[in-house]
C-alpha cells in the first residue's frame, strides 16, 4: 500500500494541473474579450473599442441603444446566425465538448486516486481509470487548441464580421488584436496536455503481492 501511494504523486499532481486548466478552459468560454476590434466611428462605440467573443459582443456606449443597459451594449448571438463565422461557430462547439471532457478527465483521476488512497489494489482498474483519464485530458487540450488557433490566425490577417445593423457594429475594424480569452486558452492547453501525458505516464509498481495477485 505505501509503496503503491509513493508512486502517485505525479498523478496527483496532475489531478491539480488538470484542474486548473479545466477551469482556465472554462474562463476562457466566458470571455468575451476573444478579439479586441479598434473603430474609427465612435457615434455608438463611444470607446473605439468593441470585443468579440465566441457568445455576444460588447462595446462601451453613451448613448441608449439597447434596454436595461445605459454604457455597456452587448449582443448575444447563436451558432446557426448566418454572419456567425466559422472560427466562431467552430469554438461554440469545441470548447463546450472540452469542458465536458475536461470534466471526465477529472473524474476518471479521482476514482483512480480514490482506489488508490483507499488500499483498493486492484492494478487493472487504476490503470484504466488513469489512462482514460490521460485520453479525456488530451482531447480536451486539443479541442481548446483549435478555436485558440483559429481565431488567433484571424486577427492576425484582420478578418471581418458581417455583424446585422441591429448589432451597431461595423464589418471590418480598423485593427483589432487578441484578447484575454486566447491566452488564458493557450495556458488552458498547456495544462490539459500536461495532465494528459502524466496520467498516461502512470505504470503500476511491480511488487511481490501484486505478483502473487495477478
């Protein structure tokens, strides 16, 4: 039993890194700061300044433009609106599949964990909890990567959004740039691979009771 807990500190710790990086991962769902579009016409953007995420966008105006909101405008929008680009709509989808994947991962750890802080020596099931568990943290790491990626590329080549007019929002910015949403999924991705590669790294220890079990 101690020998066996000895050999599981990496895969607590990558209990911990995978939580982490799940929640980062879900923060970054959240943003709305994915790209950061600068505007010359400050009529209804009173800042210049409009950000873009993968749910609604959100500029600061003075003007009331919308009930309930006197300075902040926002605009929800769904997958299926027909102006919704694809790096967008992609990122919808991806990044709702790596949070619940992200969550599996965490499961699968802890029952692995859990069999193994409670002297449950039963090797088959720890490593198959700790190797799912790898396979649910990479997957979900690269379901965070490619929207990163992808809306990453489109503000570097200043991509434009046919927004309705209803939204006040013009198609093309004067520049944008990224927004806090993409680093915090670049770290998000980070952490979930990390957690991947060391959940997969676990071997169980060879001893003479385990030996004498199998």
């Amino acid at each position: 039993m101690r020998s066996l807990v000895s050999t599981s500190h990496l895969q607590l710790a990558t209990f911990a890194v995978g939580t982490i990086g799940w929640i980062m991962c879900t923060v970054s769902m959240g943003l709305v700061e994915w790209r950061v579009w600068h505007v010359d016409n400050t009529t209804v953007i009173s800042s210049g300044v409009a950000w873009v995420g993968i749910w609604k966008v959100c500029f600061i105006s003075y003007l009331h433009v919308s009930p309930g909101y006197k300075e902040q405008f926002c605009h929800k929008f769904r997958a299926f609106d027909s102006f919704v680009p694809h790096e967008i709509f992609a990122a919808q989808g991806l990044l709702l599949i790596a949070m619940i994947m992200g969550l599996l991962g965490l499961t699968a750890t802890i029952f692995a964990l859990r069999n193994i802080y409670m002297g449950i020596v039963d090797k088959t099931l720890i490593a198959h909890f700790f190797l799912a568990g790898g396979f649910f943290y990479i997957f979900s790491g690269l379901c965070v990567l490619i929207p990163v990626s992808w809306n990453f590329y489109s503000v570097m080549h200043n991509e434009s959004i046919a927004f309705p007019p209803s939204y006040h929002m013009p198609s093309s910015p004067v520049t944008q740039e990224v927004g806090a949403a993409v680093p915090v999924g670049i770290i998000a991705v980070i952490l979930l691979l990390l957690s991947g590669t060391f959940s997969l790294s676990y071997r169980f220890p060879v001893t003479s009771n385990t030996i004498m079990q199998s």
